[in-house]
C-alpha cells in the first residue's frame, strides 16, 4: 500500500496516517449506531488525508491494492465466526 501511495506522489509516511483514519472513522461509525462498507471508510479516510491531491484514478488505484494483500493468518478463522454469529442472530 506504501508503494501504492508513493506511485501518486504522496510521502510513504501517509499511510500510517490513513490506517490511523481509516480505524477512527470505523469506531466512530460504530459507537455512533451507523454503518458503511469498509470501502466507503478507507475512500473517505483517503481523501481526507491526502487533502485533494490526487486524481480519482489515483484514488482508485490506491485503493485497488487492497485486493492484492495476504491476510493474516488467523482472519479466515475469524470471519468464519463472524458469519456464523451473525446467521444466528434475530
């Protein structure tokens, strides 16, 4: 995702930053009873932080990477979980 940043003329370091959005926004979201798409959340956390600059093909493309990382080992397991309760829930 660094590589991906820097590819639009943006300092590596921003990612940290947009990561750091990118989860108070999620928690925000949820403390506050609402909901959006993962997707929705890493956008807005995007442009936020990168103040404009960029264009929406950059944009794209950045986000894009996301579909190229390994998860974790343990995110199967977990998400698995996470249908299962939420199948079961009225």
């Amino acid at each position: 995702m660094r590589a991906r940043l820097q590819e639009t003329g943006q300092p590596g370091t921003v990612l940290e930053l947009w990561f750091a959005r990118i989860l108070r926004d999620a928690f925000a979201l949820t403390a506050a009873g609402d909901y959006c798409t993962f997707a929705e959340v890493a956008a807005s956390a995007l442009v936020s932080v990168i103040k404009g600059a960029g264009t929406d093909r950059d944009l794209d493309g950045i986000l894009a990477g996301f579909r190229e990382l390994q998860p974790h080992a343990d995110a199967e397991r977990c998400v698995r979980h996470g249908t299962r309760a939420f199948a079961r829930s009225p």
